[in-house]
C-alpha cells in the first residue's frame, strides 16, 4: 500500500524552529509533485509549500515565504518542511501529500495523503 507518514511536529515557543518530514513508502519519487498542507483550528485546509520531484522547482504560500523551506531526499523518498520563525497563528495539524506529475501541483487534487502532526506554537 502506498503510504506517507509525517514525523517531527510538537510543541515550540514562538520564534523558534522546527523540521517536519515526510517519508514514503511503496513508491519512489521520481516524478511526483509532493505538497505541504496544514489545517488549523477552525480554518480550511491551505496549501503552504510544494516541491517537484523531477526538477526541485518549488513554491510557496506568501504566509510562510521566507520562513519555510521545503527540500527532498530522492534517495531516502522523503521530503522536509523546515519552518524557521514560528508564530502562534503557524498552529496547525501539517500535512504531505502526493501525486504522480512532471510539474508543481497547487491544488488539493493529490492521490496520497499522511495522516498529518500536529504544530503548536505558543506566544
């Protein structure tokens, strides 16, 4: 079964730092647009960071531009999230997700989805 499973979240003062991963398994990514989503208390889901897997191209939500990084580990299948500069309004349940594309996918039409972890980030 394909699977993604995200590791890393947890609790951090405001300003501090954190790095979320993204491991898959039961597929490579060799062409995959790979997203990260988070949804917090409250709002809808909304789209933050993406990577492609054929390129490296990558974007990102003006909310978490400049602060985030997202990378990924062709050899290792897996994809990080490094969010520097945490605010409170970051808190959220983060998500990856993935579908097959030679290009950057920034709709919420992704074939695989984790079962997300949760950020806090207290004031």
């Amino acid at each position: 079964q394909l699977r993604l499973v995200e590791s890393g979240g947890g609790l951090v003062q405001d300003g501090e730092s954190l790095r979320l991963s993204c491991t898959t398994s039961g597929f490579t990514l060799d062409y995959y647009s790979i997203g990260w989503f988070r949804r917090a208390p409250g709002k809808g889901r909304e789209g933050i960071a993406y990577i492609s897997s054929s390129d490296g191209s990558s974007l990102y939500a003006d909310s978490v531009k400049g602060r985030f990084t997202i990378t990924i580990d062709n050899a290792k299948n897996t994809v990080y999230l490094q969010m520097n500069s945490l605010r409170p309004e970051d808190t959220a349940v983060y998500y990856c997700a993935a579908t097959e594309a030679a290009w950057i996918v920034t709709t919420e039409e992704y074939d695989y989805w984790g079962q997300g972890t949760q950020v806090t980030v207290s004031s």
